[in-house]
C-alpha cells in the first residue's frame, strides 16, 4: 500500500529553522548521494523508481549515473549503516524534455531515476501515492516538506531528516510573490510565507499532502524559492501536472506504480 507509514509523523511546525522528523515516518523519503555527499531529495513511487527535480541531476549519461546512490531508509546523513538503510545505484536518468536547465524559475522541473536493483519494502522503505489526476492541495491546506537540507543560507545539509508544515498559498498569492505568469504558474504549487521553509539540499524533495482516507500523496516535489526561511514561501512542483508524462514513460519503461495511482 501507498502513502502509509508504519511511523506516524509528528505534525509540528518550523526545514528551515526545522523540525526534526521522527525517524522513518516518510519512509517513501530518499537522498540523492552524489560523489559521496548528499546532493537532493526525492520520493520512491515503485520499488524500482524514484522521482525529483531535473535541477539536481547533472545528466543522464553512464559516467554520470555512477557518481550516483540513492540512499533509502535514512534518518541521519551521518549514519553510513544502519537498520533499514539501503543504498543501490542507478540505472537510468528521465529528465523531462522541457526542461532547460537551472534557473531561477526552473520550468518542467521533473525526472525520474530508475534504480539498480529493486527496493524491498519495509517499516523503513515504502512508497508515497502518486496523486489522481486533478488531485491537488486546496489553498488553505496545510501540508508537510521533508529533507535534510540547510538551515540557514550558506549553511551546510542538516544531518537528522527535518520537517516543516507548509501552508498551500493561492494561486494568484504564488504568482505574486514569484513574479510567475498564469501558463507557468499553472505548473507549481506554493507554499505561504511564514519564515518556515525548505533550502538548499532539500531540492527534488516531497512535498506530503493528507488524503481523508489516511493515505499522503506527493503533492508536490521541491523546486526553488527565494532567500532560506524568506517571507515569500517555497515553490513545488505540481506533480498531478505531469502524470501524462510519467505515465507515458511507463508505456517506455514498464513502469509499475502502487494502489491504482494513474487514472484517465
């Protein structure tokens, strides 16, 4: 099953200035190891497969992928072993055709990563439920980022998972505070400035929404913003946006998802 924790999250606030997250409670949760440190986030959606930013990803070619370990089960970045900590390489790199590279407002800021080998599922290691189509936070809403980002600006990644609740901005509040048009808005969710947000290495990312049936879904994958912890909030991608592509790709790739996620 998708988007159940055998851990449940302590819902509390403040990644800047950020919460410590009680181990294992978003085990769908991953980091992106790049020449042995940790570079982006990301969120398991198959036991073969992992979905982030294309910001964080260098490249699709071979010299590249083996730079690469996808680490799952973590809590702190520090611990190189433990119970339920896993780290498998990659196989292959989906960046999404649109996307041109880092920017300030990176457009169609969506890859998935293929794995090695297949990830078996524990108390540690799951899957988040990908959303239904149209399926997206209403303004108001308040949901959940993760990641071991920094801080603060300039500091460096935190070594415990850390957690902060983000409250869904409106759309017209996200393009204000971004200066972002309505066709490129269209692709984002955001969060509302509280001081509370994610930063550097907390890229690619979950952002975990509550489904009424007790199931969370990926709402939204963490792609830029302003200044650490500024007024102006955190931009996600708005992941039911791209299930076309990702679905898509399965067709390609004989991708599997969990619980029925793709529809239409």
């Amino acid at each position: 099953m998708c988007g159940v924790a055998a851990v449940t999250p302590t819902y509390v606030r403040k990644v800047v200035r950020g919460t410590q997250a009680t181990p294992h409670s978003w085990p769908w949760q991953i980091s992106i190891f790049q020449d042995g440190e940790h570079n982006c986030g990301g969120s398991i959606i198959a036991n073969r497969w992992v979905i982030t930013a294309a910001h964080c990803l260098d490249g699709t070619n071979s010299a590249y992928r083996a730079r690469l370990r996808i680490v799952a089960g973590m809590h702190r970045l520090s611990a190189s072993s433990g119970p339920g900590r896993v780290s498998v390489g990659v196989s292959r790199i989906f960046l999404h055709a649109a996307f041109g590279g880092e920017t300030d407002n990176p457009l169609d800021d969506i890859a998935l990563i293929q794995l090695q080998v297949p990830l078996v599922y524990s108390n540690t290691i799951r899957p988040i439920c990908l959303p239904q189509r149209g399926e997206t936070p209403a303004a108001g809403t308040t949901c959940y980022a993760s990641g071991w980002g920094a801080t603060r600006d300039g500091s460096e990644a935190s070594d415990p998972l850390l957690q902060t609740d983000a409250q869904i901005a409106s759309d017209s509040a996200c393009s204000q505070a971004h200066g972002l048009n309505i066709n490129d808005q269209s692709k984002y969710v955001c969060s509302v400035g509280t001081g509370r947000d994610t930063c550097d290495g907390d890229s690619g990312g979950p952002l975990h929404c509550l489904r009424s049936t007790g199931s969370w879904y990926l709402a939204g994958i963490t792609s830029f913003g302003d200044e650490c912890g500024s007024t102006s909030g955190g931009v996600y991608v708005e992941v039911q946006r791209y299930l076309s592509w990702i679905q898509a790709l399965g067709l390609y790739t004989s991708l599997i998802t969990h619980c029925g996620q793709l529809h239409g």
